[in-house]
C-alpha cells in the first residue's frame, strides 16, 4: 500500500511568479484535500477534489486553483505569488468524497518560500 | 472565526504521567472530531477520531472524549511516552445535510513534549 506523497519537498519563489505543487494519493483513494499550514497555525482548507471535480473549497482567493487526474493524483496551482503565501502546503487524500468520515492521510507537505 | 480552538500552545509531562490535550469548538454542526499528530518534516498522521453520537473513543494508550454539551474534547495519553513528543492538532468535520465534501478544520496545535 503507497502512501501520499508530495513533490516537491521544498521550493523557492519570486514574488508575482506561479507554483504547480503535486500529490500522488494513496492506493484506493479517490479523493485529494489541499491545506496550507503557515508558520505556528493548524492546517487551513484550500480545497478538494473527487472524481476530477472540485468538490468544495474554503477562503481562498481563485489564484488558488487545482486539478485531479483520472489515477485521482492531483495539483495545486498558485498564480502571482505573495510574500503571504509562504507556508507549508500539504496533501490528504482519503475515500467517499461527500460522505467522508474516514481519516485523511497525509502526505509530508511541499515547503514553498516566495521571496 | 476561529472554530476550533487548542488554547494551550504546549504541554510538558513526564514520561510515565498522563498527558490531557484539550480543543474547545464553536461550531455547532461539527459531528466528526479528529486527532492528528506531526512530527518535524513529516505531514500530520491521524491518531484517534470520535463521532459525535459517542462520549468516548479508545485506541490502546490513547483515549479521546467528548463533551457535546460544552463543545468540548481532549485526547488523554497515558502512560505518555519520550516519542509521543509532537505537534498535536484536533480537527472537525460536518456531514449536516449530506452535503459535507469532508473538510477537517484544524486547532492550532499543541506542542507535547515528554521528558524521560
């Protein structure tokens, strides 16, 4: 059984530049959550993915977009970076999509720095 | 609008003691709650959850409770261990209306660190 893993591990940006982060969910899962964690807070929603359809999303402003694929593996785009932006971005992926109360796994997050 | 709140940033317990964690919620329509653990460069890895339908949940050393009328759970370790030191985060989920495409919503975090 694979677990999710996330690539890149670390990332430097230019202010105003675009960032594609991706995520390879587990074995059986169809469904991918995105979540930006800065410095000192808990995870914050961005938004999710099942069967290729973005499925809900929370506060964040459209420059924040994604994609699922049809092996359910996923990306997270980031237009016209901010300083503000810089946070550690972590995958989930889980089963049910909209009837979710199982536990999502964790990948172990992309590091991005925008300077 | 911070629904779920971890109002101790840290926690320091000795090895053999037991460790309470605690997370307070506003939000109402939260059914499902959750615990994770995170360690340095590593991604949160899920410990223990409970349904709201339960005041109780245990998984070995682990034991989470929930206190639906004050909107309030802990997660209790014992006996706590020098490699249960990490960042505990409690997360909620809502399926009100069957329309929850299962978003966690995290605490901040409490950093529990065990001393041999």
């Amino acid at each position: 059984e694979t677990g999710v893993t996330q690539s890149p591990t670390h990332l430097i940006k230019t202010r105003g530049q675009q960032v594609t982060l991706r995520c390879s969910s587990q074995s059986g899962h169809n469904t991918v959550s995105w979540y930006q964690q800065a410095l000192g807070q808990g995870p914050q929603f961005i938004f999710q993915y099942y069967r290729e359809e973005e499925n809900g999303r929370g506060n964040f402003p459209p420059r924040f977009s994604g994609l699922q694929f049809p092996n359910y593996s996923s990306e997270l785009n980031v237009n016209a970076l901010e300083l503000d932006d810089s946070a550690l971005y972590l995958c989930a992926s889980s089963f049910g999509g909209r009837a979710l109360n199982t536990e999502a796994f964790f990948g172990q997050g992309t590091r991005l720095t925008v300077v | 609008d911070q629904q779920v709140k971890q109002n101790s940033p840290s926690l320091s317990v000795q090895e053999g003691r037991i460790s309470i964690l605690n997370c307070d919620y506003t939000n109402s329509m939260f059914d499902y709650f959750l615990w994770y653990k995170k360690y340095p460069a590593e991604g949160p890895t899920f410990l223990i959850s409970i349904s709201s339908i339960k005041d109780k949940n245990e998984d070995g050393r682990f034991t989470v409770f929930l206190n639906k009328s004050a909107k309030h759970l802990s997660l209790h370790i014992v006996p706590s261990q020098p490699g249960d030191s990490a960042v505990y985060f409690c997360a909620a989920s809502s399926n009100a209306g069957g329309t929850s495409y299962g978003k966690l919503t995290f605490g901040q975090g409490t950093i529990l660190t065990v001393h041999p």
